[in-house]
C-alpha cells in the first residue's frame, strides 16, 4: 500500500500537474485558432469565436496569451513554417553571414516569398489586414513584428546593409516578395505565370532575382 507522498514531493507533482494542463489548454487554443483560419478565413477569427471553438473559458485564453495578437504570434512561430529565421533561409546562420551583402537580401527574400507560398494559412492571416475589425489588424500586425524582427538581424548582420542604398532594395524586395506569396494563393494568374504551379512560380523568382542583383551591383563612375 501506498502512503503519502513526503512533503517535498506532493507540491512537485502539483505543479507538474498544473504545468500539464496549462500546456494541454495551450494545445487547444492554437488548434482552434489554425481550424477557424483553415475553415473560415482570417474573417472567422475573433476571441469569442477562439473560445467557443478550443471549449475553454476567456479567462483561461488570457491566463495563456494576453490576447488574440498574442496567440497568433505563438501560432506563427510554433505551427508555421516561419518558426525562426533560420528555418526560413534553410541553411545556419554562420553560413548565411558569410554571403555577401547584396547576396543576403536577395536570398532571404526569395525564401521568405516561398515560405508563404507553402503556408496558405499564413498568407489568409496576413491578408487581414485589409479588414475592418480591429482586433484581427491588431493580431496580423503583431505577426508583421515578427517578421520585420526577424528582417532586422539580416540589416544588422552587415554593416553594408545600412547603406541607403541597400535599405531601399530590402525594401522593394520585401514588397516583392510579400506580393508574390500572397497571390499565389489568393490570385495565381500573373502575367501568363500560374503561381501556384512550381515551374512558372520558380521563373518568376528567378527573374526578380536578376532584377535585384542588377539593382544591387554598384554604380559606375561616369566617365
């Protein structure tokens, strides 16, 4: 027969209890924030309908996450492709920092454009900002942080890349590359290129690629 746990034990299992089930509620929040945006859009989002849809109460949504911005930044970076940068660039970041300047940016933009390719659900949420609820800009604008953080140590890892010249390409690049990736998914047909299809989609790529790197290649003195 087995006698009570010593003293020391009893709170180490409580909390370990409690830890479990804070996780399990975590669990459920991000599941149902990933069916309502697989299901209904990012127009379906919303605390009530997260609530209603994990089965738990608003109070225990808070106790996790201050909020909806909050559990879809945790979203993004636990069941999307953008978990860190370096899973983005697919190669280590020493190897990455080794690449020239110009070669930084294209690089990193070109895997940004193609992760949003592969994660329609990332694309449906960053398309929200073009909605009217607050709280939904509020949530894609927090994700949008995480990604210009994310952009700021590639600026940061060169101290070429401060130079405005260089600035205004991440800029254009970016713009590029975000508008790419979302219609993709929202509207494929570009130009003759189907952007759903992998051989069109990759020779689009490539010639923006052309573009930047012509872009980036240093002025010549006029003679």
């Amino acid at each position: 027969m087995t006698g009570p746990l010593p003293r020391q034990q009893a709170p180490t299992a409580a909390r370990g209890r409690q830890a479990a089930r804070r996780e399990a509620t975590r669990a459920l929040i991000l599941d149902a924030f990933d069916r309502l945006l697989g299901e209904g859009g990012v127009s379906a989002l919303g605390v009530n309908a997260l609530v209603k849809a994990a089965g738990i109460g608003k109070k225990q949504l808070y106790d996790q996450f201050g909020g909806l911005s909050d559990v879809a930044g945790a979203w993004v970076r636990e069941r999307t492709v953008w978990q860190s940068l370096e899973s983005i660039i697919g190669e280590p970041w020493e190897a990455f920092l080794a690449r020239p300047a110009a070669d930084k940016l294209i690089h990193v933009n070109r895997c940004y454009a193609e992760s949003l390719r592969r994660n329609p659900r990332l694309c449906e949420l960053l398309a929200g900002e073009f909605l009217r609820s607050a709280e939904v800009k509020g949530a894609v604008e927090h994700v949008r942080q995480l990604v210009r953080a994310d952009f700021e140590r590639v600026l940061a890892s060169d101290p070429a890349l401060r130079q405005p010249a260089f600035v205004a390409l991440n800029l254009v690049a970016y713009a590029v590359a975000t508008y790419l990736g979302l219609r993709a998914h929202h509207q494929p047909s570009f130009f003759g290129f189907d952007l759903s299809a992998e051989t069109p989609w990759v020779a689009v790529l490539d010639m923006v690629e052309r573009v930047l790197t012509a872009a980036a290649r240093p002025e010549r003195p006029v003679d």
